[in-house]
C-alpha cells in the first residue's frame, strides 16, 4: 500500500496552524478534547476528521474564518462560513451601522479597512489628514499602510516616522503571520522598503504621561499627536464581516482635540 503523503490535505494543513501557534499536539487535544492518539491520526491522515472535530479543532487554534473553510474543503467538507461582498445588499445593514460610527466620532478620525488594509470607508476627519497626498495612494483601492508609509503620502508629515512605522510594520507582520496571507506579506515587503521606514525602531524616552505609541502628523503648522484603537466583529459567521476592522484614533492631547475640531469646522 503506498505511503500518506501527509504534507498536504487537512492532516498537512492541521499541522502547519498548530505550529504556527505553538500549540503541541498533546495541548490541542485537552483543548479539544480528543485523545491525543486520535489527533496524531488525524494529522498523519489515517483518520479522517467529522465536521465537527474540523470545527473544534479550527476553534481552538483561532484560525480566521477563511482558512477554516479551506481545512473544511481539505477535510472532505462543504464550507460553513458564507462570504458576501462588503457593497452587496446583505451588508447593508452592516455599512450603515458603520457609517453611524464614522460619524458620530468625528471630529477625530476614523476607517474601516479590509483584511489588507484596503479603505473600505472614512469620515470627513480622515480625508482632511489626506490632504496633499499623491492621487495615486488615494485611488480605489487605497492601501492605509502604503498611504501611511509612503515617501509621497503622510510620512514627510509625520514626526515620529521611525517609531509609527516599526508600529505598522509589527502589526502587519503579525498578521501575515495568523492569516497564511501572501498579499500582506508582498505589502509588507514593498513597504519595508520605503525611505525612513524602521522596521525596529528603539523606544524612544517618553514624555511623562504618555501610555501608548501615538501618530503624530504635522498639519498646517501644528503638530497632531493621536492614539488610535481598533475593533472588529467578534461574533462574525460571515468571512468579509470577520475581515472588517475599525480604527479610530483619539486625541492624545487638549492641543490635538482643538485643532481638529476647527479643522471640521473649516
């Protein structure tokens, strides 16, 4: 009898998510309660998984939505998680709660943005930021990390470059990383690249009362210093909802809170 080829197919696919979360086989069978000599089966393929076991293992190690669809096809299974388009008529009621928050936290900037940092949408706040940037950054799709990043978008203007880029870069890299994405790995790669960019900055010395790692952008003059947080869907059964983020960046300083309320305002 020929020898399993175990490299590919779930068994293959299984493996590789558990070692890029660390995870051995014994921890992932008390997490999901199967016997550890089940699992080893699994992995070797001389036991094929129920649906079931696909979705509880796929649980435990947090594997995105996405690739849980792919273990599920791998497994011999139909997909269980629904994909719509983000402009489709069944996320409507999705682009409008978000709208609802895009505006309501304006003066202050705010995006949603797609598993690759596409900009899906904005409010007038983050448009104002944008100004002077090149047209071709700002074209559809626009990438918020290149736009970021960039030597003809918002890195002439912004202050802390080195330490704001090693920032974006670690997210990225993070990313790249729990999504098997090659997309954001190229994007990782062709932003390493740009001028200025740090892909380890050193902690610079902190002014006293400053607790996380702020942007700050010079604008008209004045120097903008904002936090920023960011928020997703935690209860996704759909794969673009699951891919949503929201960023929303608050004023680190009275300073910045005025300013950008008399920018809107203008």
């Amino acid at each position: 009898m020929a020898a399993t080829d175990t490299s590919t197919g779930f068994g293959g696919l299984l493996r590789e998510w558990r070692h890029r979360r660390s995870v051995s086989q014994l921890e992932l069978s008390l997490d999901a309660n199967l016997s550890a000599r089940h699992l080893s089966f699994v992995e070797t393929g001389r036991s094929r998984p129920s649906r079931e076991v696909v979705v509880r293992l796929a649980e435990c190690l947090q594997i995105p939505l996405r690739e849980r669809n792919a273990l599920l096809l791998a497994a011999g299974y139909a997909p269980i998680y629904g994909e719509r388009r983000y402009d489709s008529p069944e996320m409507e009621p999705v682009r409008d709660a978000l709208e609802r928050f895009l505006r309501a936290h304006e003066p202050y900037p705010a995006l949603v943005i797609d598993r690759r940092h596409n900009l899906l949408s904005a409010n007038d706040a983050l448009l104002a930021l944008t100004e002077g940037c090149a047209a071709h950054l700002l074209d559809p799709p626009a990438n918020v990390v290149r736009v970021a990043l960039h030597p003809e978008g918002l890195a002439p203007r912004t202050e802390n470059l080195a330490e704001w880029s090693s920032h974006l870069l670690a997210r990225l890299r993070r990313e790249a990383a729990v999504t098997r994405d090659r997309e954001l790995e190229e994007l990782y790669d062709e932003v390493s690249r740009y001028p200025g960019v740090a892909l380890d900055a050193p902690t610079p010395e902190r002014p006293a009362g400053e607790i996380a790692v702020p942007l700050r952008l010079r604008l008209d003059g004045e120097v903008l210093s904002f936090m920023s947080t960011i928020s997703t869907f935690g209860t996704a059964v759909d794969v673009t909802l699951s891919e949503l983020s929201i960023e929303a960046f608050y004023p680190a300083n009275a300073q910045t809170a005025l300013l950008m309320l008399r920018q809107l305002e203008g």
